[in-house]
C-alpha cells in the first residue's frame, strides 16, 4: 500500500465534519453535527404538538359542560293534574340547591321576566328565543321539565316525567332524564282550593311541606339523580 492510496482513503461519515481536508458532498455525506439538529427539530415539533392536543379536547368539553347557573322554566303538563306541576318545579329546584347549583331567580322572578318576554306557557320556550330567555333571566342554562302522566288506581298513585337541561347559547340539551314511579298514595290532594294555576312561592312552599309534597320531592329527586356539575 502506497501513501498515494492512503490519501485516497475515505474519512468515516461520522468525522467528516472534524477532519481537514475532506469536503462531503450531498445528503449522504451530511454532517452528523447536521444530523443531530434535524433530530433535535423533529422531537421538538413533535413535543409541541402532543401538547396542543389536550388543549384542543378541554376546550370541547368545556363547551359541552353542564352550567351551575340554572333556572327552573314553567313544567308542562300532560296530565290532568294541574297543581303537580307547580309541585314539581318547586321541587326541582331545591334539588338543584342541594346539588350544589345555582339559580339565577327563584320561580315567581322566573316568571315575571318570562311574562314581560309574553312567554306564560312552558311550550312557548324554544330554539328561537332561548338565547333572549337567558340574557333575561342571566342563566346559562335552563331546566325544562315536563308530567307525562299522573294517574291513580285504587290507592296507587303512578307519576312519570321528564327532564333536560338545555345550553341557552347553543340550543343544545346537555343532559336529559325520563322516570315513572309508584307508591301509595292516600288520596288526593288535602288542601282546600288546590284547583288554581295562580300559586304563589309561598303557597307551593307551604304545600310541598304537607302530605301533597311526597311524591313531588320523589320524582324531582329521582328525575335529577344522574345530573352532574
């Protein structure tokens, strides 16, 4: 071996950058000094992203989370039951209280606001007024709910409702629930001149503290049982 084939001899790639003389040319013969700041780039892109990601996900569930600010709006009735649905918002809520919710009125505000809006029936609140409804009553959120039946047989009293909590800025029901219970029942409303859809907070109060109260506490305890804030 001569000193001319020595000279020839090619520098390993990874000392190319170190050695004098040698000038390496194309992608092949790149630096590993060049190597290691593409490496280098890369991870940190890749870091950067997978951090963004979580960003993006808590956003969407912000956006699809239950709000603490709520109001009880008019109960329809199905039923021929007319005071069970005072009843029931009544009771609906102090459920809300007791789970740690908030409400922006009480019912006898909730209706005043409501009426100044010539909204006095619950089938009048819909997607076209909903965001209007909240900016009046600064609720975020509002609970619908509704009897869907209220039946006795002998001493049997069977009552079923339903109930959703809708986004007043999106229209879109963030949580909804449907129940019927039975239990016994003995009779039928004890209170002289419960035939009126004129009740006030005070007189529901006082009603949902008697007898006629029991199963109105039940479905509204039941009906918001899987509600989480």
């Amino acid at each position: 071996m001569n000193f001319y084939s020595i000279q020839r001899k090619p520098a390993p790639v990874a000392q190319l950058d170190r050695a004098a003389g040698f000038e390496p040319v194309g992608r092949g013969f790149e630096s590993l000094r060049a190597q290691v700041y593409r490496a280098f780039a890369l991870a940190l892109c890749v870091a950067l992203s997978s951090c963004a990601a979580p960003r993006r996900k808590q956003a969407v569930s912000i956006e699809n989370q239950i709000p603490i600010v709520v109001a009880v709006v008019p109960v329809g009735n199905a039923s021929q039951d007319i005071t069970l649905p005072f009843l029931l918002r009544y009771c609906l809520e102090e459920e809300l209280r007791a789970k740690g919710f908030k409400l922006s009125e009480r019912w006898d505000d909730v209706d005043a606001q409501l009426r100044q809006m010539g909204i006095t029936e619950a089938y009048q609140i819909n997607e076209g007024n909903l965001q209007n409804i909240g900016s009046s009553l600064k609720a975020e959120g509002i609970l619908q709910a509704k009897v869907l039946q209220s039946t006795q047989s002998k001493d049997i009293k069977t009552i079923g409702a339903s109930f959703k909590i809708v986004s007043v800025i999106t229209g879109q029901v963030l949580w909804e629930n449907r129940v019927e219970i039975e239990e016994k029942a003995g009779g039928r409303l004890p209170v002289k001149g419960t035939v009126t859809n004129n009740w006030t907070l005070k007189e529901i109060r006082s009603l949902a503290k008697s007898s006629a109260g029991k199963l109105p506490k039940k479905i509204a305890r039941d009906g918001l049982k899987t509600l989480r804030r």
